[in-house]
C-alpha cells in the first residue's frame, strides 16, 4: 500500500492516442504536494503520511499549523490529509515533494472529492419524486412531496426521512479510473472520464484497492529531486552565457591590416610623393 496524492482539478480536454482515437479526460494538478508528518507504530499505533497541498496566507492559518509546517520545513498548506500505509516501509522523507511520476499511464486509481453543490432543492428534484396530481383537487402543491408522519404512532418524523433540503456538496468516491497519461514537469495526471467536483476543488487520489497494481509503479513513491534542479539551474546560466560568446566571435567580421609595398620596377619616390 502506498501513500496518495492531494491534487486539484483543473477541468477537462481530450488527449488524442497513436492509432487516431480521442479519450476525455480530466486534468488534476499537483500543486506542490509534500509530505507533512509521519505516523507511526510506536507512537500513534499505525503507519500513515500527512501530506499537504497548495499554498495558503499566513493570515489564514493558526499558530499551531504554522509551526506544524514550520517543523517540516515545508510552506503553508491549504489542504492537508492522511494516506495509510501497511508499514514503515511505505514512508517517505518529511519535507519531500511527490511527482506525478508517482502514477504511471495504464495504472487505476480511486478518486475521492466532494461533488458540485446544488443549493436547495424540493423533493422532486433531490429525490426523483413523481409529486401530486397535476388535477383540481390539488391546488398549488402539484410537486410537493407529501405527507411525512406516521399518525399518533410515533407522532414524528423520522431522521433521514427523504425531503427537500440541500442537493449535492457530498463526498463521494469514484472508483477504477484509468490514468491516461502524467506530466512531471507540470505535475500533471490526466485522468479518463470525470471525477467528483467543481473546477479548482481539492481531491484525494489513491491506488485502486479492488485492481492490482501494474508492474513499474515506483515504491514508496516518485518524489522531486530539487537539489538536482537548484544544480541545474546554476550550470544553465553558464552554458547560456559561452554559447553567446561564441556566437558573436563566429559573427564578429574579421579586420586585416596590408602594408603597400611598391610595385617591382618602379620608381623610388621620396616624402613629398615625387620621384627622386
């Protein structure tokens, strides 16, 4: 079992594959998605990672987060979760950011994330009620949903009883969706079909628990290498800077300086530039 991964939906397109055929899907970026805090065994009685997304103002977040983070050496995160793991194994290094190499195209994953609010909503609309008599006896009530009690006995109405309230704004997961393809220089995963939510709404992305996973999948997990990427970065200004240099001397024009010499058979000629 490993750890999950806190992604954003970004909205839907369509990628096109190699023998011509177009799959929707759904785009979820990985915005700076780093490991928290670990728990443990020994201390907390199971293994699991918290892990963090996203980047929240310090105005927004209480002291006791901020030094939370602070003790990660982590920035401030807007959504933070857990993912359990089976055992110590399956932990990575707090302060660690997870690529989207974390999933590999052909894999299965389950998504979980709350779906689009509808507001309030009467029975009809929330429930799929077929309402009253559209009739004369029925005046002005043609899609309520009726009568709700049960006589004197019990005299109430019982919790959970279907009526109109708010419609949707639920957790819900969606299971056994095909990752398409990932982008680990954006943190992208692209996800077939849709998921559950709104654009710009948080999501927990899992490995599929009822399908095994294939082979190549990394273990404990595909992290960022960023001291790779700070080397990269001092050595590309380098290399930028000779590359023009040499341009411009290949390009520079070459200037030859030729001293006369008199011709054979000529003449002498003295300072005024007469013959002597």
């Amino acid at each position: 079992m490993r750890t999950g991964v806190i992604a954003k939906k970004v909205g839907m397109t369509r990628l096109f594959q190699e023998d011509g055929r177009h799959v929707p899907v759904t785009v979820l970026a990985l915005e700076d998605c780093q490991v928290v805090s670990h728990r443990t065994a020994e201390r907390d009685g199971y293994f699991a990672l918290q892990v963090g997304s996203g980047e929240a103002k310090q105005k927004n977040v209480a002291k006791p987060q901020r030094e939370h983070f602070a003790k990660a050496e982590v920035g401030l995160k807007r959504k933070v979760a857990e993912f359990r793991v089976e055992s110590g194994e399956g932990l990575l290094p707090v302060g660690s950011t997870i690529s989207a190499d974390h999933f590999i195209a052909g894999q299965y994953v389950d998504i979980t994330g709350h779906t689009q609010g509808k507001g309030f909503a009467g029975a009809m609309k929330r429930w799929g009620f077929g309402g009253l008599r559209a009739s004369h006896g029925v005046s002005l009530s043609h899609r309520s949903h009726g009568s709700t009690g049960n006589r004197q006995d019990p005299g109430r109405v019982f919790k959970g009883k279907k009526m109109a309230g708010h419609m949707g704004d639920r957790q819900r997961t969606q299971q056994n969706l095909e990752i398409v393809r990932t982008d680990a220089d954006r943190g992208l995963l692209f996800v077939k079909g849709s998921v559950p939510g709104s654009k710009n709404g948080w999501l927990l992305v899992r490995d599929a628990v009822k399908i095994p996973l294939p082979e190549g999948v990394p273990f404990p997990g595909a992290v960022i290498d960023h001291n790779a990427a700070k080397l990269e970065a001092e050595v590309a200004p380098v290399e930028v800077v000779e590359t023009v240099v040499e341009q411009e001397l290949e390009a520079a024009p070459v200037e030859t300086t030729q001293e006369s010499t008199p011709a054979e058979g000529a003449a002498p000629t003295g300072d005024d530039g007469k013959e002597g």
